[in-house]
C-alpha cells in the first residue's frame, strides 16, 4: 500500500466523536423538536448541512415537524438549522482535537514504511482550519488533507478521496486504504475503489467516551462492539478494527491479498 486516507473525529481525533453531537441535539431542541443521540449519530460523516437535511428526512422527525409546525422541514428550515449550527460547533471545535490512543504512533510506524497520510472530513474547511491546527500542537498533522467545500460534493461520494491521491501523488485508488469510524466513510472509501477499515473504538458508530469504554461491563461492550461492526460491515467495510492502532495487522493482509492479485 502506498497511502492510508484516515477520517478526523472519531478516527484519528475526537474519540467518541462527540462534538457535533451536541450541536445537533441543541439546534433541533431550539426548534422544539427532540433527537436521540442514535439520530443525531446516523448520518455522521457527512458534509455537515447535509446531515442536518438528512436528519430532517428521518421520519420521526419529519413527523414531529409537522405536528410542531403543519408541515415538513423544508430547504429554508435547513438552512436555519445550519446557520446556528456552524457558529456553535465552531466556538468549540479546538476542544475536541486530541488525537485518539494510538493515533500518533500509527502514523510513525505508517511513515517509517513510507507510507504517506492523506485525509478527508465532513468538516467544512472553515472548520478544519481550526481542529488541524490544534491537532498538529499536539502531534498530528496528515500530509494532505481534503474537505467537502473543495470538491463536488461530500461523502460517500469519492471526490475527496480522489483528491487526496492527486495531493498525494499515489496511483491507482486500490493501493490507497480508506480508514474511517461512520458508515458513510465505508461508503466513501468504496466509491473511490479503495480497500476500506472501519474503526470500533473512538468511532461515531459506537459512541462511547473512553471513560464509558474501559468502565462498561465486558458482555455490554462486547454486544455494542458487535452491532457497530455489523453497521460498518453492511456499509462496505472490507474490515474492522477494535481500535485504530490494530491497522498494522490489516494492512499486512491487505498486502498479501494485493500481491495474490486481488482487488477491493
């Protein structure tokens, strides 16, 4: 493999993914309308408008919008949504820019193989220009990093993948590994024809602090390991990870299944 393209919060930063989380549950909360942390999670990843339109799509919500105001959430609501959205998440957004356990050392041992480190995000630039920055203070900085507002559209659409081996100058997409924590990540690194891992641990999909990690009874965790699993696989993921430090491992059987000829 030439490059690993990895997702930002609840990949690499962030671990549990947590915040957007917030934000998304306040802006709807303002408007009367209660999300469930299960609903604000289920379009993480996306470009962040589109996860508030997505949001807005799910049927409970939807319903709950018209029995609150006698008709569905329009692109108008949406956009509001958003406008308070942006300025919320941005005020905090430093805060949630620790790189994961693991994180850091994976990309040294990742770059002792040369093995370059690309990046793509839901996050618009804006935004990223604040999470890179406290990222790299404390040790991580990609060699390329893409977001939605320099491509056509974000995930699960490919364009920010194919960005990244442009930036990174790494050809074809299938010696590229995608790594991310949400189903449309899985999605994303599929559409580009990259060999994709999905990630457990830190992961939107799971959704749970370290705290709540090393704390949870084993059978709890275990049962919660094996639905996040099962989401990620359904997605696209050619494999899972308990935890982003267990990528070595995969990407030694990824070699192996590369070199017999085969392709993602």
């Amino acid at each position: 493999m030439k490059a690993v393209v990895f997702d930002w919060a609840g990949t690499m930063v962030d671990y549990g993914c947590f915040a957007p989380l917030a934000v998304f549950l306040q802006v709807f909360k303002k408007r009367g309308i209660e999300l469930t942390a299960a609903e604000a999670r289920e379009p993480m990843g996306m470009l962040k408008r589109d996860h508030i339109q997505a949001l807005c799509k799910m049927e409970r919500v939807a319903a709950l919008w018209q029995e609150r105001y006698g008709r569905v959430p329009n692109e108008a609501d949406v956009d509001e949504l958003y406008a308070d959205f942006e300025p919320m998440l941005m005020a905090t957004l430093h805060e949630y820019a620790t790189p994961v356990p693991g994180a850091i050392e994976l990309v040294g041992r990742l770059r002792e193989q040369g093995i370059k480190i690309g990046s793509t995000t839901g996050y618009t630039r804006e935004m990223m220009n604040v999470v890179a920055a406290s990222a790299k203070q404390q040790g991580y900085e990609p060699d390329a990093l893409v977001t939605p507002s320099e491509v056509p559209a974000g995930r699960p659409y490919p364009w920010m993948c194919y960005q990244n081996a442009i930036l990174l100058d790494v050809f074809p997409m299938n010696e590229i590994v995608k790594v991310g924590d949400t189903t449309s990540d899985m999605k994303e690194g599929r559409n580009a024809g990259m060999w994709t891992v999905g990630v457990l641990k830190g992961g939107s999909e799971l959704g749970l602090s370290l705290e709540e990690v090393t704390s949870m009874p084993q059978e709890e965790l275990d049962k919660r390991l094996a639905i996040a699993t099962e989401r990620l696989m359904a997605a696209g993921a050619h494999y899972v990870i308990e935890e982003i430090g267990c990528l070595d491992e995969v990407l030694k059987n990824i070699e192996m299944r590369h070199t017999e000829g085969e392709r993602p």
